[in-house]
C-alpha cells in the first residue's frame, strides 16, 4: 500500500526539518487469511513444535462489584441533600465515603449503579494465573525494512497476555508482552499448535490480518526538535498529524501526546531505546493524509470491518502500545510506554 506524498510545501515551511526524517514501515494490516510463513498480525507463527509456548505468570487484574449495605448508602444520600453547594460534598459525605471505601477494600476504585441495577462498589484485584499467551504478529525481515535484526535474527514474533495486567515498572495497565527474535532458518522441523489461551478482554484478540508493509519518512515529535524548529512545528497548525505516522509501525519516532516527552532508557544499560514497534488501536484512515491511495475511494461501509480498526486490537483508551528496543544490549531488552 501506497501513502499519499507529503505535500512539498509542508516540509518547506520548516527549514532544517527535513535532516531529521527517520524511515518507519507503515505495516497496513487488512483482515485476510494468514499463514505461519507470512508477515502478519493474528495470525499462525512459525514456531519450533518442541520449544516450550510462553505463558504468562503475571497476575491478571479484574474489576469487581461488592454490594453495599442499604443503611449505608442510604446515610449518604442524606448526607448529599445536606450540600449547601452541589458540587461540593460535605464533612459527613467524606467520612460516609472513606467507609464505603474501607467496605469496598483495598483496589477501590468507585462505585455506582450501571442500568437501574443496585449501587454496588468497585474494585480491581489481582488473579493469579498461568496463561499460554496468544501471537499478535509476526514480522519477516524480509517483508519490512525497518525491523531491527538483533544477533542476526531475522524474524519477530511478538506474543500477548490478552488481559489487563498492573505492569508497575511499565507504568501500563494492559497486556504483557513477550518478544521472541529467531532466524527462520533455524527452524526446519514440526511446527507448534499454540495451547489456547484463556480467553482475555475482546479488543485485545487480534483479527487475522496480511500486512502491505511501506516504508515512509516521518519527523520527529516537536519536543524532540532543537530550537528554533520546535517552535515552529509549535505552531504548525497540524503537526503531528502531518509528519507522524499513525498505525501499526516499526521504527520512526513516537507521539507524546498525553505525557510529554518522556525518556525511554534501557533498563540494563541505561543508554538510549529506539521506537521498535507500535501497536495502534487505529490507522488513521479516516484521514486523507494517511489513507492509502489505494483505497482512496473505497466506500468504509463496503469493508466488513471497521475501516479505521482492522486488526480489531483497541489498547488504552484507544491509544497506542509502544515497544522501545535498546539496539546495543544483547538480547534485544525492551520497554513499553502506552499512550
Ligand atoms: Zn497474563
Ligand atoms: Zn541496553
């Protein structure tokens, strides 16, 4: 697939940004069938039949109701008509509310009623559980240019725990992942037949997709820029939305959005991480700037799926999960930040 040319003129209006162009290969995955020897997402991977499958020990964390005495809530309504602003609760609320949350217990996070149903309170815990974990894609060397090729690897296969974890030192509330570099080459025997995995949130099961893969030029998030260019990508009218790419991607540069910059350092070496991989809960195609040319006049209603979402994969609040890969470790270490 085919992204349409950025306009000259957008990148003649800021001198000296062009010396920071960095390639990412857009992977454009589509819904179709796949096979354990293609480039894919969802789909089979070629995988030695005798090397054990990753599974995840992580705990897996849920979202629980704990029903709440009527006394109880009952006080608090009372408490509430007392408000003399109504934005603003009272003394009595605040005690009444530590109790109710003292109730509900550790991992507290509200309560309410959904559809008429009773007010009960929620928590999050954690559930152990030893889960085989699921393929979300596989990438060929040969099929994108920009995946790095630790220790010679060739291919890479990126597994998932399709449930929400507490990933503390990632700071990200969603799958864990597990990345697995090897020459394909390497293996000539049998392949696996994955054990399934339990079956985990629905957005995080991803729909069998071929990729188009297409390598582009993208620019840096303006807090990258030295000065005077970040000012001028400040102003730009639609920076990021011009000269980012959005989509699944390997390579390029990252958006921060909602974080501002952050620094992504190895957790062995402490040196420098490189955006590796993105996965994204959208391509963006709604946008002429970013819909292939291809399908420039496709009608979306036509498809079968949701135009903007084919893998189906939704991560966050509709953001993007990020893999940072330190390119000097062995081993290939990684990161995630999820925006
Ligand atoms: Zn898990
Ligand atoms: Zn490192």
């Amino acid at each position: 697939m085919r992204t349409p040319d950025l306009p000259a003129d957008d990148l003649a209006a800021l001198p000296g940004l062009a010396a920071f162009g960095r390639t990412a290969t857009r992977l454009h995955p589509r819904p179709g069938t796949v096979t354990a020897a293609d480039s894919h997402v969802g789909g089979p991977l070629r995988w030695p039949a005798d090397e054990p499958w990753p599974v995840c020990a992580h705990p897996r964390v849920v979202s629980e109701d704990v029903p709440l005495p009527q006394d109880l809530l009952d006080r608090l309504a009372a408490a509430e008509r007392g408000r003399t602003q109504h934005n603003i609760i009272t003394d009595e609320e605040f005690v009444l509310l530590e109790e109710l949350a003292a109730l509900v217990g550790p991992g507290f996070s509200g309560y309410g009623s959904m559809n008429g149903g009773p007010t009960v309170g929620h928590r999050y815990v954690s559930r152990p559980h030893d889960n085989p974990m699921l393929a979300v894609a596989q990438l060929r060397a040969a099929d994108v240019p920009d995946l790095p090729t630790p220790g010679g690897a060739d291919l890479l296969q990126v597994l998932w725990c399709p449930f929400d974890h507490a990933q503390d030192e990632e700071q990200v509330w969603g799958p864990t992942i597990r990345l697995v570099w090897r020459r394909e080459a390497d293996v000539t025997g049998p392949l696996a037949t994955p054990p399934a995995s339990a079956v985990g949130e629905d957005h995080y099961t991803p729909r069998p997709c071929r990729l188009h893969p297409e390598q582009i030029v993208e620019y840096p998030y303006p807090q990258e820029l030295p000065e005077p260019l970040r000012g001028q990508a400040d102003k730009h009218p639609d920076y990021v939305n011009t000269f980012m790419a959005p989509g699944w991607k390997v390579g390029g540069y990252a958006k921060w959005q909602l974080s501002d910059l952050l620094p992504t350092p190895c957790r062995v070496c402490a040196g420098p991480t490189r955006l590796m991989l993105v996965i994204d809960s959208g391509e963006g195609t709604e946008d002429a700037r970013w819909r292939p040319v291809e399908e420039a006049g496709v009608d979306p209603g036509s498809l079968g799926y949701d135009a903007d979402e084919p893998t189906g994969v939704v991560v966050g609040r509709w953001g993007a999960l990020r893999v940072f890969m330190c390119p000097t470790c062995p081993g290939a270490p990684f990161r995630l930040d999820q925006q």
